[in-house]
C-alpha cells in the first residue's frame, strides 16, 4: 500500500494528471557548504546512515550534520564510492584502496593497488565499485580488480569496460565493444553478443521480473529475454536518449531512476511512465548528474557537476517550486474546477491540466486571499476583490485589500470582508453581488472573526482589537468598541480567531480569550498549555484539524481530539522560505493541504506524513588536551583524567534528521535526571575547567519541534589535583612534620641564639663598662698629664720670663755701665781701651745666640706660636715677631724696650704699626688678640 501512495497522491488531488513541476522533497548542499571541489562523481550511504562523495578533491564524508573532507596520500581526485559495513572503498588516478576507523576513531587510508604496483596501467582511474558476494569489485576502463580480503586479481576483457552490476547471485560486466561477461571465479566469461550492442555503453543491467533491463547510455532500454534482446516500450526512452542517460537505479517498489547528463533526473513507474522530472527548473542545483545512489531507507543521493543532492522519494509531500522567479512568494492556494491557483505577490497563477504555468492577465499586484463562495472563486486582491473564472478576471469591489471574508453566521448569501479601510458587505441577490462598505470604522482588518451572527472582532496591526456590532440587516456598524485597555496583554501583532466559539487571540506575550462575563480579555491557559505561548495558527480555525507555527521554523499540525495524532513539518530547507507572518495552509480536499513558499509551495498528505525518527548519538572521537584517545574507552565503567586538562568529543548521528544534538552534565551517577541541556554547536563538545569528581554526561538528538532521541550517557572521573590527592596528603604530612621539626630546631636555637646574644651583650656591657672606666682613668691621666704640663708650661713661662727680666736687668746695668763710662770716657787714658770696653757691652747688650735660645724656648712654651703667626699673617718682620713675642709674655713697653735696645717711644710706635699689620680694629686690643691667639 505504501508503493501505492506517491501514485493515489495524484490521482486524487490532480485528476490522475502529473504536474512536471512538482517534486519530492529537495535538499541541496552547496560547495560553500561541504567546501570542497564542484564535481562530485560518485556518492554511496553506509548502513550506519553517513553519505561517502567522491570528490574532485578528495573523500566526503557527511553524518547529517557535519561535512568531512579527507584526502588521498597523492591528493589526487576520487572517481567512485562504495561504502560497505564500517568500511569505505574508494578508487582514484592509478590507485584504489579502503578507508578505516582506527581505534582512535580516526578514519584512514589503505591503499590496495600497492599490493600490485606493476599491473596498475598508466593514467588509469577506477570508475565503479561493486560488492559481489565475499568480494569487492574495483572497476576501470581497461581492468577489473578483485579483492578477496587478501588478495588482489586483475581481469582484463579485449574491449573497455563500462559498467559492472550484480544481479541476485551474478556479476555483469558489460564492454564497449564484446558485448556482456559474467565474472566465474577470478575469469570472465562471454555471456551476451549483439552487433546491436557495439559501441553501445551499457550504463546497468538489472532484473526486471523474469527478464534483463539493459539501459544504454544513447539507445534507450532493452530487454534480454532467454538470448533475445527487445526494445521496450517504456516512455522515458526518448528523454533518455536525448538526454544522455549516466545512471540507473531501480526501488524496492520497481520505481525507477534515471539520472542523466544534460535534463537532471527522471523518476518513473514500473512501466517508465514518468512521475517526476527533476532538473534545474524544480530546484536541483545542476542538471548534471554524475553519480546516484538509493540508500536503506529509500532516499535518492545524487553527485552533480556542480552539488550534491538528497531526493525524498518515500515522502507523499510535494513541491511546486519555481526557480524563475516569476511566481514570487505565495500566499494562498486552492483548487477550483480542476485548477490549481496560486495567489502571490506579483498576481494570479492557474495550474492547467497540460502541468503550465499560466498568469491570469489583468491580475497584477498583491493577491491576499482565494476563497471559494457559493460555487465561486473569489480573489481577495491589492486593487479590490475580483472573480476568477479560468482565465477571466472580474472585478466586484474597488476595495483595496481583501485580506479575509467571512460568512455570516445564520445568514444567506451574506459575507463580511476586512480589507484596508475597514469591513465590507458582500451580498448575492438574484445571482448578482451587491457590495457596500460599511462605514464607522477604517481599520485594516486582516483578521475578522464572528462571535455571534450581529458582533464580528478585528484587529489592527499596531492598535489593538476591536469588538463591532452590525445593525439588523446588515447596512451599517452600530458601534466600534476599542478593547484597548481592557486585558490584552500586547496591542502589536495580534491575530484572531474562532475556537471552538470561544473567541482567541493570539499576541507576542501569548494566548488570550475573551470573558463575556467580565466583558474582558483574559490569559487562555488552555491554549497556552496545548499549543504553546510562541505557536499561531496558520490555517482555518474552524477545522478540527489545525497548522501551527512555531518560532523555531516548524509546522505542527495538531487536533483537539486526542485520537488524533499531531504530526510535525520540521524541514530545515524550508526555513528560509516561508512568508514570516503570512504562512498560510490550505486545505485542498480530505487529508491534503497546501503550505505556501517562497517561489512555490508544498502539498501535504496528512495520511502518510512519516514519523519522527532521531537515532541516540554515537561518540565518533575522543581526545583529552588534544591527545586521541582509545575509542574502546568510552565503553570501561568511567573515564579518568586529570583535573587541568580538558576533553572533546566528537558526535554524530547520521540517520536522524533535520537535527542538533544536546548535552547535560550532573555530578554523581549515571542514573541522576538530567534537567538542563545545552545546544551544541556543530558536531563538537569540549568540558574543560572541571572541578574534580564524578560526572555523568548524558548526549542526545533533538530537533526543532521538541524532539528528542534516546540518551548516550558517559561517566566521567576528574581525578583531584594533585595537592587533593594521596600524594598531596602525604606531602602536608611531610610538610608537617618538617615544620614541626624545624620550629622545635629553630625554636632551640633561637633560644640558644638568645642565651648567646644575651652573653654576649652582658660581656660587652662589661667590656663597656671597663672601656668607660679604662678611659676614664686614660682621661683622668691625661687631665693629670695636662695638669703637670700646664704646671711645666707655667713654670718655664716664669723661667723665660726670668730669663728674659734677668736678661731686662742684664742689659739695664749693662746700659747703665755704657752710660756711666760714656759720661766718665775722659777719664780713660786711651781712647782705645774705652772703644774696646763699650764695644763689649754692645756685643753684651744684644746677643743674636740668646734670642735664638729664647725664641727656642718660647715656641717650646706657645706650642709653635711664630709658625701660626707667621701663616696667618705673612707680612711680619722678625722684629715684628719678637716684640709679638714678648706682649705675649705680657711684658709692657717699658720692659720690651731693653729688650730691643730701643726707646719705649720706639716700642709704642712699632706697636701701633703692628696693630696695622695685624688688621685689628681700633676697639681691638693688641695684648688681648696675641693673648688669645690660637695656634
């Protein structure tokens, strides 16, 4: 039944016509976004739900989340893909070989043609790889390699080859030029001939009932039926000739594909009736394609020229896409009389039988609404509201902007519309429309709903509700009430609908309803509960079955009646093509609904919307301070390490979709709920700065609309830093101890040191006390010293001033004999005698030798007194010296006048010319300054 259901789709919703520009769902990958080279030449999914591309640059490896980009030793291009198990197979330019997960997780290259260097031809490239049996197959264009798992044999056929296929128990491989062989142990065996078939490029031979479906690249299919070969009748070989056929894949249901070179892909029935033409005109992003694959779960993956591709064939959703551009964005959908029109932004669109694209002439503009009343078509339109007739386009109301109309409750043939400049009055009488405006209020209402057959509510963008009263026929509004203030929560943004005659309203703080009883708008806990605060309805209100959007990019689709399951439209490439605020869907007929896009739109069959399925991820890698770890870790009781470092994981899980993956993190054991989770970006997720302890990180899929898959969970131990640990233990009881030890020690010899500084400070106050006593004594010695010197000094100052008085008294009486004899020289007989005796006093009177001795003496005395008074006055005479000598023996003038055997009035004036030449000042007195001269 569930083969027969992409066929019933059309059937019952197109008139068993085939529309060629609706497709299955399309998910393209960019080179930005795989970030790798344009041309992708062969693309195979493993059982483990990652997608292997053989690319221009390399190996890509995509887990649905994540592209992987790994390169071949000699960086060389891939031509082709097999991925089988855990293993993945790849064939290049002169080499083939396998890729393989280490045990650190790591995926790596093993090359096979190095196991037979010298049969490898030059500039040889793998094109094909198959698993026949226990073997695996590498296919070029001059050989065929085996490779048993030990071993690699090459077989080469005389002509080039050009496909190898595995029908149930057999290998064919098929040649330019010799026609088809069946490989029988490690030798080809001739199997099929035709002169028809030289030259011919078998793309694959499969089973087709009881037959063989020969497809060629040029010459369409054949059929090979005991010996014979046949030309079918399918449809598709005229496209399929014209186009260049590169790829043949058959479904589990006898579908079929066929992808080709210049036109995309065709998919058809078991008959080749196409039901899908996929190209560039319907999304796919080149009509070249290189390499395709059906994987486990019948998804079509194509390798393009530029691209790569992923078909939901399973999927009952259809697009309608228009990459032109003519159709812009939609924003309504119905079928009327066997068409489909499209309402958009640019005009009215109908979809005829003959699957064309028509734009109804004279509907220019923004088209809002398509209602069907009273066995018309109605088009709410920017310029007034208009009836749609195939192509005729009427206009009925120069209203701008029919947004929405409304049947009046309990009334015929009546219909209220809101538009720009308020509500309108639709009328049928007669079989004719009659339209009046209704006055009182010009608010944009682009939501209207009825309460009751005489009370409608409508909202304003920015300004809230308002609740209007309609008189008895329906002529005029009687009254506009402004809800303004009265309860609702938010005036922007606010939509309003119908459920369940309870009149809702939704605003961006949540759901809302009005309370008659309080004549007030009140919170709906009902609806916040069921539908969620941030979801709005985007299809009719009076349905049991409603669309809901939600913030997060996804459709629920969601029933008050709990037999009913909810079911989600959580497409993550159509994200970027709603019309955000504007989403609308359709109900076409019975479970079919359409959802309008940009450039397009889908359709939906409620009966046949898949489940959601989100896998338990798996950890891919591990590494600890960018250390790889052992992927056989993550399965012991807990991983350890140490408390600075820092561990990343890496996640994948490659049969869920359109998903992120979570993680919480808990101190304790693996069975502890987990409460918080944290969106991981990407496919990595790195724990660092641990406190140390026991964790447990639990990793899950989720997607958008609240989905979540089984928990992986994974214990973690941060071991304690080493200063919390044993040893960290040991060393404080170490320390501890050695601090003890060292305070005793040092306290011992602190106290020791103390008793010596005390010894010896006691020894030098003693030896203190006796150095003050000692110089005491040396002071009291030398004061005694100066005592007896001064004595000494006063007693020669009496001796030279004895002497020099003596010396006074010697030369006075000397004088006094000189007198005497020079008054009685007459009394000399000879004159000379007299001479002689008066000479020898003279000589007596002033003896140079006894001025010597007494200046000797003096300086003896006055400690040197002639050498300071001469340094500081260097201008005195020896004269002057002698008389300074003698005022400092403090002799007066009378006494110094002998002395100097001059007249006192001769010392006087040497005195007054000394006081000169000692500078003194007049108030200075001579005797007192030599007195006091200091030496």
């Amino acid at each position: 039944m569930k083969k027969l259901l992409p066929i019933l789709f059309f059937f019952f919703v197109f008139s068993s016509e085939c529309y060629s520009q609706f497709s299955p769902n399309i998910h393209n990958y960019t080179l930005a976004e795989y970030k790798a080279g344009n041309q992708n030449w062969d693309i195979s999914r493993a059982d483990n739900g990652k997608v292997y591309v053989a690319n221009n640059s390399g190996l890509l490896e995509y887990d649905a989340l994540v592209w992987e980009f790994y390169q071949l030793p000699n960086e060389t291009i891939v031509r082709s893909v097999l991925a089988v198990d855990d293993v993945v197979y790849t064939g290049s330019y002169e080499e083939f070989g396998f890729w393989k997960r280490d045990e650190f997780g790591t995926l790596g290259y093993h090359s096979l043609s190095d196991m037979i260097p010298d049969l490898i031809s030059p500039n040889e490239e793998i094109w094909e790889i198959v698993s026949f049996k226990d073997k695996i197959i590498f296919r070029s264009f001059l050989n065929i390699y085996i490779y048993d798992f030990e071993n690699v044999v090459q077989l080469r056929p005389g002509s080039a080859i050009i496909s190898c296929s595995v029908v149930e128990d057999d290998l064919y491989v098929s040649t330019l030029n010799e026609g088809v062989f069946l490989l029988k142990g490690e030798r080809l065996e001739s199997f099929y001939y035709n002169d028809l078939l030289i030259d011919t490029k078998i793309i694959s031979v499969n089973k087709f009932n009881d037959k063989l479906l020969l497809m060629t690249s040029l010459k369409g299919s054949f059929f090979l039926d005991k010996g014979t070969l046949i030309e079918t009748d399918f449809n598709i070989n005229e496209q399929i000739r014209l186009q260049q056929l590169n790829a043949f894949s058959m479904l589990d249901s006898g579908d079929m594909v066929f992808g080709t070179i210049k036109d995309g892909v065709y998919i058809t029935d078991s008959l080749g009736v196409s039901k899908f033409h996929i190209s560039k005109e319907n999304g796919l992003l080149n009509n070249t394609v290189l390499g395709q694959s059906i994987d486990i779960t019948g998804n079509l993956w194509l390798g393009l020229d530029n691209g790569i591709a992923s078909i939901d064939l399973n999927s009952s959703n259809y697009l309608f896409n228009d990459v032109s551009g003519k159709l812009g964005a939609v924003y309504d959908v119905v079928e009327y009389k066997d068409n489909i029109y499209i309402g958009t932004n640019t005009g009215l669109f109908r979809l005829d039988k003959d699957e064309k694209l028509k734009f109804i002439e004279g509907s220019q503009g923004q088209v809002w609404d398509l209602d069907i009343i009273e066995g018309q078509l109605f088009c709410g339109h920017n310029e007034g509201t208009f009836i749609v007739d195939k192509d005729e386009f009427t206009s009925i109301s120069t209203h701008n902007g029919g947004w929405t109309i409304k049947k009046v409750p309990e009334q015929n043939h009546t219909y209220i519309q809101g538009t720009y400049s308020g509500l309108v009055k639709f009328e049928k009488i007669s079989g004719d429309w009659h339209v009046k405006h209704l006055g009182k209020t010009t608010v944009p209402s682009r939501f209207l709903v009825f309460e009751d057959p005489h009370t409608a509510w409508v909202a304003h963008a920015t300004k809230g509700v308002y609740r209007v009263h309609f008189n008895e026929n329906y002529e005029a509004i009687t009254e506009v009430e402004s809800y303004l203030d009265k309860g609702i929560s938010s005036n922007y943004n606010v939509r309003i609908y119908n459920i369940r005659n309870n009149i809702s309203f939704k605003s961006n703080d949540g759901w809302q309803k009005y309370e008659p009883i309080l004549d007030s708008i009140v919170p709906y806990d009902l609806l916040n509960e069921l539908l969620g605060k941030d979801s709005y309805i985007i299809s009719e209100d009076n349905t049991d079955l409603f669309a809901l959007k939600y913030k997060n990019s996804f459709i629920k689709f969601k029933s008050f009646d709990d037999t009913q399951e909810a079911f989600f439209l959580n497409d993550l490439f159509l994200k970027n093509r709603y019309i955000v605020g504007y989403e609308n869907v359709s109900k076409i007929k019975d479970s079919i609904y359409a959802l309008n896009l940009d450039n397009g739109f889908m359709m939906l069959n409620y009966t046949s919307i898949p489940g959601v399925s989100l896998q338990k991820p798996k950890i891919e890698t591990m590494s600890i301070n960018d250390i790889p770890m052992r992927i056989s870790a993550i399965d012991d009781e807990s991983l350890g390490f140490k408390f600075n470092e820092s561990i990343a994981l890496e996640l994948s899980s490659p049969k869920s979709l359109n998903h992120f993956f979570e993680y919480s993190i808990s101190e304790g054991e693996a069975d502890k709920a987990h409460d918080t989770w944290y969106k991981v970006e990407g496919n990595k997720v790195e724990f660092s700065n641990l406190i140390y302890g026991d964790y447990t990180v639990a990793f899950r899929s989720s997607d958008n609309a609240g989905n979540v898959s089984p928990v992986q969970s994974l214990s973690l131990n941060v071991y304690p830093p080493w200063y919390k640990d044993t040893f960290g233990y040991i060393l404080y009881l170490f320390l501890a101890v050695l601090t003890t030890v060292l305070f005793y020690t040092l306290h011992n010899r602190k106290i020791a040191k103390e008793q010596r500084i005390i010894k010896v400070k006691y020894q030098k106050e003693q030896q203190k006390l006796l150095r003050e006593k000692t110089l005491e004594n040396e002071k009291r010695i030398v004061q005694l010293k100066n005592e007896s010197l001064q004595n000494e000094i006063k007693l020669k100052s009496k001796q030279l001033a004895n002497n020099a008085m003596a010396l006074v008294k010697k030369n006075e009486t000397l004088q006094d004999i000189k007198k005497d004899l020079m008054i009685n020289k007459d009394g000399f007989s000879n004159y000379y005698t007299y001479k002689k005796i008066v000479k020898k006093l003279d000589n007596s009177i002033v003896l140079k030798d006894e001025w010597e001795v007494f200046e000797n003496n003096f300086s003896q005395v006055h400690e040197e007194f002639f050498e300071a008074l001469k340094l500081k006055h260097s201008k005195l005479t020896p004269k002057d010296l002698k008389i300074c000598a003698y005022i400092k023996m403090n002799l007066s003038s009378k006494e110094i006048a002998p002395l100097m055997n001059i007249s006192v009035r001769g010392v006087e004036t040497h005195r007054y010319r000394l006081k000169k030449k000692l500078n003194l000042e007049n108030d200075i007195s001579l005797v007192d300054y030599l007195l006091n001269f200091k030496n």
